[in-house]
C-alpha cells in the first residue's frame, strides 16, 4: 500500500530519530530557507517535537531586494502558522562575494560557508541542542555525481553525511518529489530561489542539464550513485583510528601512526584533522599540501585560520590569534582559556612569587622585538619561539619587563624571567602555573 507523503515523512523521520537516539525533549534549529525541503522538514518537526522548534532564515543578499522581500514575508507567514518562532539573519552587502573572492571558491560554497556561521552563533545563543538541515536523497545522489565531476578525493564520494555531531539531516532518506508531496498535501505555500535554476551554479547545472541525459542512458543512475556513496562510507568506517588528538589550544596528528593507513585512511585524516580551522570543506588542495609538509617532516605552511608546522614526529595545527590583551589587576586569575595562575605550592616547573611583580601585568600574544632575561643573557623571544617551532606564545609582562613565556599550552616549554628565579620564592606570595584541556 501507498503511504501519503505526509505519513511517509513523519516515518522517515522516527527511523532517523531511532537510529540516532534523539530524544523526544530534543530541541531544534531548523536552517529554514523557504522553499520546498526545509518548510517540509520545518513542518514535520514541529508536528513531532511541538514547542521545541525554533527555524533561522539566513539572508544572503546575492539574490534582488524585490524577491528577498516576497520571500521573508512568506517565511514569516509559514512560521506564524505552523506556530514556530523565527529568526532572520541578513548577511552585509557583498559579504558572500568578499569571501569567495578572498578565498577563491564559489559563490555557492562561499554562501554555505557563511550561512552554517550565522547558524552556527543562533545555536549557541538560544542555547538549542541541534541544528538540523533539509538535505534529502536528491541532494545526496547530486553531492556524488558533481564530486565525481571535480574530481574530489575517495572520501568525499561516501556524500552527505546523515549527522555530523550536533549537526543533524532528518531528511537524508526521503526523495525531493515526496517533499513537494507533503507540503502540496498540508496545503503549505514555499519560495523558490530564482538561483536553483542558474546552471550557471554546478549543482543545477548536473540537476537540469547532465543527470537528464545520464538517465536516458542508465535510467537506474540515481541508485547506482547512492550505491558509490554507501560502498566508500563502508571502506572508510574499517579504517583504524585516526592518529589525532585535540590539545585545547592545538592540534596535532601523530606521522608515525598516519604513514600506517590506507590513502583512503590518510585523506580522511588529514580532512577530519583540518576541517576545524576551516571555513566550510577543506580543499583537495589543501589535503596536497599537507600530505606534502608531512612526508618533507620539516617545514610550515600558513592559512587563513591557522598554521601548519611539523615538529618532532607530529604535524600541529595552531589556530591564528589576533589582538590578544589582557590587563590583570588581581591573582589569582585565568589567564587565558585553559590555563590560570592559582594560589598554592609548586606544582608545575612554571611560578610566580606574587611579591616580584611590578605593577599591573599585562598577558598578550608575542611580538617581533620582545626580550627575556633568561640565567645570565638576554634572548630575543622570537627565537626562544622558533626554537620550539610554534607560532607564537603568550607573554606575561609588568611594568619592569617580560615575567614569563607560556608555551606548555601549544606543546613547547614554559620559560621564566632571571628575575623570578635569582630569589628563592616565598610560599606565602606563590602563585603556580595550572593547564587544564
């Protein structure tokens, strides 16, 4: 027997959440773009989990202001009626062209880019458990056939993930045509993008233009695709534990242990290691780069979120920090994210007699020019830096000179003023030094 596509949907949608243990008290934003799929998804949600939806509707202001217009008042129409609240986020003018310029990708990857951001801050601020967007089996039998097209690595053919962590895709299993169907019998009005059907873009250019043909040719194409993805996404679940491990204010991939995979595995490392410093997918020429840096054991590379540096036997990533001050008036005191100064013995190599200071002390990143007074010379601290091969470090300075450099945080070695050390410390002013990842 047929199933409507309403009850289709809402079952889809039970298998999703079984399989994925979301819990009924869930709470969700929904990426609500207007159009068939997320009003669908934005619909069936709120009839599931009713009082726990909230949807965002981000505005990427590359489209005419006539049409955006028309397209946010139905928005908010829809919402009123399914009895959903809704957020509006508009980007600024020309920011997604800025990026894709800056950057040299698409527009449309640089609006995807853009767009999970400005999700990404909703969900934090409302305090929301999940994000979940509207992709459906169409977009996943288009993700394999266009990353077929460019070439993409063997890992990028698994397509669409059905949930990546907080990030969730109720919708992975159902076909575009039973979206239209649900929304058509629940009587819901959707937009339509006028850019869905600019073959101008790459994915509406394979949709309109390509898949038409292949499936006079293999009418079967869609289930073969899907077939691509669900073989790679076995291959690539047998591979070992990836090498990486999480520092706090770094990250850093064992070389030894990454020599031992598959090149199925080595690629899906490197994305998995590098995708946290980047805005949306890492690049295959990104992935070529520091496969390279990796196999050489020496050298560094710079990105716009971060820098690549091999030292010893592990790649590290450190992020980019910019105008980090911070004026500390009182101890004990957090000093940074996950390091502090706190009241007690010695209990690391790294303390500070609170009776040698001078004045407030200031922590920042270090600059080109700075100088410690280490035993009996002075060194600059840039060299004390490349030394231990990182980026940079941060300073701790009063108003007679640099106190300490804190390095211990990004995986080098701490290193105290002549200062604090030419005087044997009193326990009653000791202050030590506290890492917690």
């Amino acid at each position: 027997m047929n199933l409507s596509s309403k009850r289709l949907i809402l079952l889809r949608l039970e298998e999703y959440f079984a399989i994925h243990n979301i819990s009924s008290e869930a709470t969700f934003l929904v990426a609500f773009s207007g159009g068939c799929d997320s009003l669908c998804l934005l619909s069936s949600l709120s009839l599931m989990f009713p009082g726990l939806i909230t949807a965002c509707y981000v505005n990427h202001k590359i489209r005419s202001n006539e049409e955006l217009e028309v397209e946010e008042k139905l928005n908010i129409d829809n919402c009123k009626k399914l009895k959903v609240p809704l957020i509006i986020r508009r980007l600024d003018d020309g920011a997604v062209q800025a990026l894709a310029k800056d950057e040299n990708i698409s527009i449309e990857a640089s609006a995807r880019a853009l767009r999970y951001k400005e999700l990404e801050i909703v969900r934090k601020q409302a305090n929301i458990m999940y994000l979940a967007t509207a992709h459906t089996l169409s977009d996943q039998t288009e993700t394999v056939l266009m990353r077929l097209y460019t070439g993409s690595t063997f890992q990028a053919l698994s397509g669409i993930s059905p949930r990546s962590d907080y990030l969730l895709r109720p919708l992975i299993n159902v076909r575009r045509e039973d979206t239209e169907g649900y929304c058509k019998q629940m009587k819901l009005t959707y937009s339509t993008d006028s850019t869905n059907k600019d073959v101008n873009y790459l994915r509406n250019h394979l949709r309109f233009d390509l898949l038409p043909v292949i499936k006079e040719l293999s009418p079967s194409i869609e289930n073969k695709l899907l077939s691509i993805a669900k073989n790679v996404k076995e291959i690539i679940g047998k591979e070992e534990v990836l090498p990486i491990s999480n520092k706090g204010a770094y990250s850093q991939l064992d070389i030894s242990s990454y020599n031992t995979l598959s090149i199925v595995g080595k690629s899906r490392a490197l994305i998995e290691f590098a995708s946290p410093y980047f805005e949306g997918r890492v690049s295959s020429g990104v992935i070529k780069e520091l496969n390279c840096l990796l196999q050489k054991g020496s050298g560094r590379l710079e990105y716009d979120g971060c820098f690549a540096r091999c030292r010893k036997d592990k790649l590290v990533l450190f992020p980019k920090l910019f105008n980090f001050v911070k004026v500390i008036e009182t101890l004990p005191t957090e000093l940074s994210g996950n390091f502090y100064l706190e009241k007690g013995t010695q209990t690391t190599d790294l303390s500070i007699d609170s009776s040698l200071i001078y004045g407030k002390m200031v922590m920042r990143l270090s600059q080109e020019g700075d100088i410690i007074c280490l035993n009996d010379k002075i060194s600059l601290v840039s060299d004390i830096v490349s030394s231990q091969k990182l980026p940079y470090a941060f300073v701790l300075e009063d108003q007679k000179g640099i106190i300490a450099l804190f390095m211990t945080v990004f995986g080098g070695r701490d290193r105290l003023s002549k200062r604090f050390l030419s005087i044997a410390p009193n326990p009653e002013n000791l202050y030590s030094v506290i890492y917690r990842i």
